[in-house]
C-alpha cells in the first residue's frame, strides 16, 4: 500500500492550522491580564510581551495534546486500557508473594526510621502529608462512598480543632482526652449539618455544605468572646507524654509516630466499612438513589451515617493540627482547604483508599519538593481537577471497582 | 428617616449587581442544569479588564463617559471570550457525564482562574478609577449616589433587552427550546453547541457589566472578589427560582435589601453569614426559589 | 386455596400530578401466590400505580392495604419507600436500575439490608455475629443468583452484563428482600422469544417454590396470556377491564383500547 504523502502533509497542515488558531485565540485572551501589569504607585503600564510568546507557544502545544486526548477518550480507549494495565499490575503486585512482601518490608522500614533520615522539618511536612491522607479517608466516605457532594468539609476540621484548643485553654483537658471527644463533636456536627441537606440533589447539596462551612468560619472570625476572633487561640498543648520531657524536635518525632498508627487506624476501619453491610449501602445510595430506597435502605439514616462518620475523621485531625501548630485560627479553614481535600479524593479516585493515600501525598509532598514552583500550587490544583474529571474522572490510581469477595466457586481474593 | 431611604438605595444598587451576575447563573442553569461556578471569575476579570484598559487609555488622556464607555465594551468582549473558552474546555467535554463531574471540573476552573489572574497580576487590592462622574443635579440628593443611579438604570436596561431577546429573537427561542428539552431541539434542527455558546456568552457579559459598574462605585478591586460575589449572586438566582430570569432580578433584589438592612440595622461584621444564611435557608426550605417550580424525577 | 384476604388490596386509587388525572379510582387485589397482569397502552398509568404502593408518590385518595401471610393487616399510605419494601413488597423497574459500579453479588447483598441488622461497631470490630451475619449474605445471594441462572456472573460489575441477565439480577435482587408480592414493571421488555419462555419458566418458578405473589406490567401479550391468573387493564387512569385471560382477549372495549376506534374487532 502506498503512504500518499500529500494526504498526510494536509492532514499535518490541518493540525497546525488548528493549532495555530487556537494559539492566537488564547493570546488575544490572556493579552490583558497576562501582558499587561498596571503599576498603581507610578501610573504605568508594565508591557510584558514575553509572557504573550509563551502563552502563544504554550497553547499551541497543550492544544495538540488536548485533541489528541479528546480523540481517545472519545474512542473509548482510556477506560479499557487503564483498567487492563492496573488491573494486571495490581494483581501481580499483590499476588506474587515474592514482589509483594518484600515492598511491604521496605516500605514499613521506611516508614518506620523516616524521622530519622531526615529533618525535623521533613518530618514535619510527613505529618501533613499523613493529616491530610485521613482527611482524604474522611472525606472519602462522604464524596466517594456515599456520592455526597459535601464542599463545606472544612468545618468539621474545624470543630475538631477549637473544640480541642478551646478546651485545653479553658480547662486544661490534654490531647489524649480530646482526640475522641473532638471525634465525637465533630460527628454531631455532621449530623446536625446532614438534617437540612436531606432532601438536596447533587449541585444543592454541594452549595449548601460550602454555605455552613463558610458560616462556620465566618463565625469563629466574629465571634470574638467564644473564639477569640482572626488572632485565633496560641498556646495549645502539645500531645502528652506522661511526664517525659521532650526537646521540639523530638516533639515533632513523637507526634509522627501518632500519625502513622492512626493514619493506619483510619485505614483500617475505613476499609473495614467499605466491604461492609453500610458501606455497600452507601454505595448504592450514590449509584442510584431511587433503587436503593427501593431495595429497603433507608436514605435518610444512611446518608446521616456517611456525614457523621466522615465528619469524625476531620474532628480527629482538628484535633490533631491544633497539637501540631499550637496555635489556629479561622483562616486556615477556607473554602479552600475543602477543595484542596476534595481534589485529593477526586485525584486519587472516589472510593478509592489506596488512591487517596497516593493523591495525599501527590498534592501535599509534590509542591514541597518543586519549591520553585510553589506559588503555580494552586494553579495546578485548579487545572488538574479540570483535567482528571475530562479525561480520568476515575482518578489516577483507583479504576472501577476492583472488588472480589469471599465466594464459593474458584476463591477470588479480597483486595483494597 | 434618610438612613433607611439610604439603606434602601444601597441594597437596591447592591442587588442590581447581584442580578447581573445571578442572570448568568439562571441562564447557564436553565440550559444544561449546572452550576457554573467559576461564573463569579468572568465577573472578576471583567472588571479587571476594565481596570487595566482604563489604566492604559486614561495614561493616554482619556477620561469621562467615553472612558466608561470603551472600557466597558472590552471588558463585556473579553468576560464573554473567556465564559466561551470556558465551556469548551471544562463544560462541553462534560455534558454526558456524571452529575458531579461537571460541578466538580467548575470548580477547579474557578481555582485556576482565580489563581491566573493572582499570579499574572498581584493579590494586592487594585484601585479603580471613578469613572463614572457625578451628575450636576445629584449634589443635592444625599441618599443616593450617581453611581448608584447609573447602576440601577444599566440593570433595568439589560434585563429589559435580555428578556425581549429571550422572547422575541430566534436564537432567544431556541435557547427556551433547548432550556425545556435538549434532545428534542436538537431533533428539530437547533444548533444545540451554538445555543449554549451564546447563553455563556450573553451571561458572561451582564456579569462583565456588573463587574465594571460595581467597580467603579466600590473604588477597588482583587483577585478574590469573584468568589464571593460569585456565591451571592447564586444566593440571588436560587432565592428568586433559578431559570427563571425576573426570578434572578428579584432574588438579587432581595439579598441586596437583606443584607443592607442587616448590616446597617444589626451588624456589619455578618456581611456574610446574612448572605450564607439566606442561601442554606432558600435551598433547605423552598429549593424552588421564590418564582420557582418544583420539578419531579420522573422513575 | 383458602379463602383469606389478598395480599394486596388498593381501594379506589387515585393519583393527581396537578390538573392531570394520571389514575382514577383503582381497585386492584392480588391473592396469596397469585399471578396477576395489569396491562394497558403506554402511558395508562402502570408505572404511576407501582409508584404509587411502592411509596415513590403520595396517592390523592384511595387505600393501600396489605396482609402479609401470617402478619397483621397493614395501610400503606404514606409509609416511606424503604419501609414498604420492609414489609414486603419488592419491585423492580421498567429502566434498569441496577447499581452500575457494584458486582453482582454485590447489587443482591445490598438488598438484604433490610433483612439484617449489623452496624457500625459491628463492620469495625467485625465480631463474630457480624462476620457470621456476613456470610449468610454471601450465601444467600448465591443461591438467589444460582435460582435465576446468573451464578457464573458473580463478580462480574453489573454494568457488564448482558441485558438480558441485567433484567434477571433486578429480579434477583427484588427477590433478596424475601417479599411476599414481587411487583414487575416490564420484565420482558426488550427480550427475544427464547428469553421470555425462559422468563415465563423463571416467574412461575419464583410462585411455585417460594410462594410469592406476583403483580406484572408487561406488554408482550404472549406472556401475559402464558403466566397470568387474572388480568387488569388500563387505559387513560381509567379500570376498563378485568377478569381471566380468556374474557380479557374477548373483551371489546380492550381491544378499543390497543388498537383504536377504527378498528372493527
């Protein structure tokens, strides 16, 4: 068969031609703000005509790669394929006892002697990393398992938090005995905060959750007899430790170990819910409403469950910050921080633990180690939730459901 | 007596601005049922478009009603060029998805822009020029601002011509034919793609307007007033009965009433919380909004 | 057959949606391990009716009774669509409403939630009665599966199957709630001869064994004619028929109905 070269310089033509418009479009877009800077002091115009050469270049690639991209989701060809290549290398992983215990020796070790590798400040961001790994957990339950769109999540991280500042300020209760009462609080919370939204469909419920969290931090901000206002509350204990003196550093080392096992704690107990009777109720709820009424579930108790339990795991790590930092304040429980953790559960895959572990530490670690690029952070948030929901709205890790259960033909293994 | 007549004013100019943008709201919602959240980001750059090109053309001696006028016209072209690309990009990839998936890649957008025009620009508050004058014969009358009239004038126009358009034009039926069942107007030969274009368009630019006025009457602007007036004017949408446009009108009216008296009467630090109130409220209690109806899922 | 109360008995439905009558004083009663058709021309107002026992819609007049052998006599006005099914009514829908992203085991484990009782604590700690509790889903999903053929779909995802085996994981399914009136909107739609014989041998396997009553819209006339005991018809919101298959294939005023005026019977 002859390759007619003519067709394919048209059809290369074609493609630049689409390219190019697309190019020029986005540079007439972005000229105003990307290459103009009004400088209010002098009254001049900084004229930034570089930032227009990128902008043009930028696009016109990116817009390559965009219609490749459309063209395969379009086919169809991303769903099967991803599915075949996790599908096999997750089975093989978790199969081949030779390959998997071996990672798992290693990466316990590495776990374990982390603090001792590397800085305290390294260390520091680990326990972030890991904060925001149970808060992903947390959330996951509510957004992934139950399909509830809660954008107000942050409030429950907050109650968390001030409940436990609040109560080692005025009396003087230590880290140990609020972390469950903190829990606690926080899931009545979400009840209190599921009883209205109900009745709300997708989009609502979503605005309505952003609207309490908004309120509850606008709260905290002007509430100044109850907590204390934008200055927030300083001097919260650090977890106890029953009488030992520690040094800051060796601080840092005891409230890491903390994290690992309750981040473990959270993994447990949240795959432990999701291959339960409650679990697969919260699932059905998200897949179809209709029918899961229909086949005897109770949407009003299961939904209430996924918002109190989900609500609990921020309550905990409320808890937790306030140990860490020693000192909140309301604006560290933005709109923002309830994206910024919803991005980690529609990143890693909805429903997905191991996937929320892995986008935790994508999203946390990632712009620590790219400093240079730390202001493009949320940028890239921004940009890449646009994206995964365009072309991997599974997520990264998790594809659809990869679960087996315990049956009496050829025995299928239980996996994560 | 006066402080109530200027309370009154107030919210009225506050509620015009929230019903500029809250029509952008209601028509993307009542075309593809979704939530544009980065809606409240075309208003914000609209209004720093604005700001820069008048920047730039008062440096060249530019200054009045023609200044208002030209900024005006390149901030309402640029927020409908930016509503469309947006649709292209994060919307129209989207429309056979599930629910979530387009709410969940609006938001990101409104993250990304937010975040653009921090980095292209500054997170500094910028001023904005007073461009409009102050009438001769409104010297005298102390509660209300010429800006404030101008405001109120521009938002009766527009929803005047925007609901002639929606009733009288050919496009302005086919996007009600689309809005009560895609499939069906797409059947009958209606450019569905080009329909929904349009409505981003003509909703990104009511809100580049609101953007301008709002502007110019405040005195300054930055990279996070989207997000808020963005929430708001949904509030507005949602409590007059989102679709529905003189719905959007009375809903901002409404919010802007509420939360003028509130402030004004008991307390200014809960600018806000009036505004969430209102909004958790409407939703939890009549979702319909005011001039809504309640619609059934049909099994 | 003794003569007891039917399982079901509506009294004088009647469903408004504003200014439009979408059922107008329905009587219908279905007998313990009966078989009962209702059919009618598309939009007569089947699916409004099963809607409306199920719980989905509020009715504006009328009485909904059922008396679940060996229980009391229950009203079930306003009772919510989760506790319908509690007491034992089970449907499944005339648009597959299967939960795509589970397996198939898993879409009939679900619907014995009503029939167990383990919570929270007990899918944390997994103690030995949730554990057990467990495995007799397991196990009772099985068999409900092997009963309607799809044992060898077990993990598949449901949005794999094909549609005919789609349609029987609803019946499975609905089964699972351990019913006593198995409501089928249009279990047959879609279906080639040979699935709906199959179909046909499945539904009266479902009767005989298990004892349940059946209530079907359908609208493939062959199997209604097959399975039915007794048949109601409607047209318009309106009760214009009921009796045997035999009076009901006589009966003029339902061959108006399908077919129209001008047509001469």
């Amino acid at each position: 068969m002859d390759i007619d070269l003519r067709q394919i310089l048209k059809r290369s033509a074609g493609e630049i031609g689409k390219s190019s418009v697309v190019a020029l479009w986005f540079m007439f877009l972005t000229f105003p703000i990307m290459v103009m800077k009004v400088n209010p002091l002098d009254k001049t115009i900084l004229w930034r005509w570089m930032n227009m050469a990128y902008v043009g270049i930028g696009t016109f690639s990116l817009s390559f790669i965009w219609r490749f991209l459309m063209e395969r989701k379009e086919m169809g060809a991303t769903k099967d394929e991803a599915e075949t290549w996790q599908k096999r290398a997750g089975k093989y992983i978790r199969s081949d006892k030779r390959i998997y215990v071996p990672c798992m020796i290693v990466l316990i070790i590495f776990a374990l002697y982390f603090p001792f590798l590397f800085s305290s400040y390294q260390t520091s961001i680990m326990i972030t990393a890991l904060m925001y790994v149970m808060l992903g957990l947390g959330l996951n339950i509510v957004v992934g398992l139950a399909g509830l769109l809660d954008l107000g999540y942050v409030a429950f991280y907050a109650v968390g938090a001030y409940f436990y500042a609040l109560t080692n300020h005025h009396f003087g209760l230590g880290f140990w005995g609020a972390l469950p009462l903190a829990g606690c609080m926080a899931a009545t919370f979400g009840i209190l905060l599921g009883f209205p939204v109900l009745r709300l469909r997708g989009d609502y419920l979503a605005i309505v959750t952003l609207g309490f969290g908004e309120i509850i931090r606008l709260i905290l901000e002007n509430w100044n007899e109850f907590s204390y206002g934008p200055s927030g509350i300083a001097g919260i204990s650090r977890p106890s430790t029953f009488g030992i003196q520690l040094t800051l550093q060796q601080h840092t080392i005891y409230l890491y170990y903390i994290m690992i096992v309750l981040v473990l704690f959270t993994i447990l107990v949240v795959s432990r819910l999701r291959n339960s009777r409650i679990g697969r109720a919260w699932i059905a709820l998200r897949e179809d409403e209709v029918a899961c009424q229909a086949m005897g579930i109770d949407k009003t108790t299961t939904k209430l469950t996924a918002f109190a339990l989900g609500a609990t795991w921020a309550g905990f790590v409320g808890c937790i910050l306030a140990a860490k930092t020693t000192f909140i304040n309301p604006a560290s429980f933005t709109f923002m921080e309830s994206a910024m953790i919803l991005s980690i559960v529609v990143l890693g895959g909805m429903g997905s633990i191991v996937g929320v572990v892995v986008g935790a530490f994508f999203l946390i670690l990632l712009p620590e180690y790219l400093r240079a690029f730390s202001q493009y952070r949320m940028l890239a948030f921004g940009a890449s939730m646009v994206l995964i929901m365009v072309f991997r709205p599974q997520g990264i890790i998790s594809g659809i459901r990869q679960r087996y259960e315990f049956h009496k033909e050829p025995a299928e293994e239980e996996s994560l | 007596m006066d402080y109530f007549l200027e309370l009154f004013f107030g919210g009225l100019t506050r509620g015009s601005i929230y019903a500029l943008i809250a029509l952008g709201y209601t028509l993307v919602y009542g075309i593809i049922e979704l939530i544009n959240f980065a809606h409240g980001e075309i208003y914000m750059i609209g209004a720093f478009t604005a700001l820069i090109v008048a920047s730039a053309l008062s440096l060249m001696g530019m200054s009045g009603w023609s200044l208002l006028l030209l900024c005006g016209i390149v901030a309402v072209i640029y927020s409908a060029a930016y509503g469309f690309t947006l649709e292209k990009i994060a919307y129209k990839p989207l429309r056979k998805a599930q629910r979530l998936s387009p709410l969940i890649s609006a938001i990101g957008m409104s993250i990304f822009l937010q975040n653009y025009v921090l980095l292209a620009q500054t997170s500094d508050f910028l001023s904005f020029p007073a461009l409009i004058k102050e009438f001769p014969f409104m010297d005298n009358i102390t509660i209300m601002r010429t800006s404030e009239l101008v405001i109120l004038i521009t938002t009766a126009v527009s929803t005047t011509l925007l609901t002639l358009f929606i009733k009288f034009t050919r496009m302005g039926k086919a996007m009600r034919a689309v809005a009560q069942d895609k499939t069906m107007a797409m059947l009958l030969g209606v450019n569905v793609n080009r329909v929904i274009s349009v409505t981003f368009i003509i909703g990104s630019a009511l809100a580049a307007v609101g953007g301008v006025l709002i502007s110019s009457h405040i005195g300054q602007i930055n990279f996070y007033i989207g997000f808020i007036a963005g929430i708001k004017a949904f509030t507005a949408a949602v409590l007059g009965g989102i679709g529905s446009i003189p719905g959007a009108v009375l809903g901002g009216m409404v919010l802007g009433w509420t939360e003028s008296f509130a402030t004004g009467y008991v307390s200014s630090d809960y600018e806000d919380v009036f505004a969430f109130g209102l909004l958790v409220f409407i939703l939890i209690f009549r979702p319909a909004g005011i001039l809504g109806r309640t619609s059934s899922e049909k099994v | 057959m003794t003569a007891s109360m039917p399982v079901l008995d509506i009294r004088e439905l009647t469903m408004d949606f504003g200014g439009l009558r979408a059922l107008d004083n329905i009587s219908i009663q279905v007998n313990r391990g009966e078989i009962v058709a209702l059919i009618g021309p598309n939009g007569a107002g089947k699916t409004t009716f099963f809607n409306c026992i199920t719980g989905m819609y509020e009715p504006t007049k009328g009485d909904m009774i059922i008396n679940p052998p060996g229980k009391k006599m229950q009203r079930i006005n306003r009772l919510k669509p989760n506790v319908v099914t509690e007491h034992g009514l089970a449907r499944t829908f005339q648009n597959i409403r299967l939960f795509q992203k589970m397996t198939v085991l898993e879409n009939v484990m679900v619907a014995r939630h009503c029939r167990t009782r383990s919570g929270i604590a007990g899918a944390i700690f997994r103690n030995e009665s949730t554990r057990r509790e467990e495995r007799e889903m397991v196990e009772f999903s099985y068999q409900m599966l092997e009963t309607v053929g799809l044992g060898r779909y077990v993990n598949e995802l449901a949005q794999e199957l094909p549609y005919g085996a789609q349609r029987r994981l609803e019946i499975a399914r609905a089964m699972a709630t351990e019913p006593f009136l198995l409501l089928l909107d249009e279990p047959a739609a879609g279906m080639n001869p040979k699935e709906t014989s199959e179909l046909d041998q499945l539904i009266t396997k479902i009767r005989d064994v298990k004892g349940v009553a059946i209530l079907l819209i359908e609208h493939d006339m062959k199997l209604v004619m097959s399975i039915s005991e007794r048949i109601y018809v409607l047209d318009y919101g309106q009760m214009i028929a009921q009796g045997t298959p035999r009076e009901i294939s006589d009966n003029p005023d339902v061959i108006k109905a399908y077919l129209g005026e001008a047509f001469d019977a």
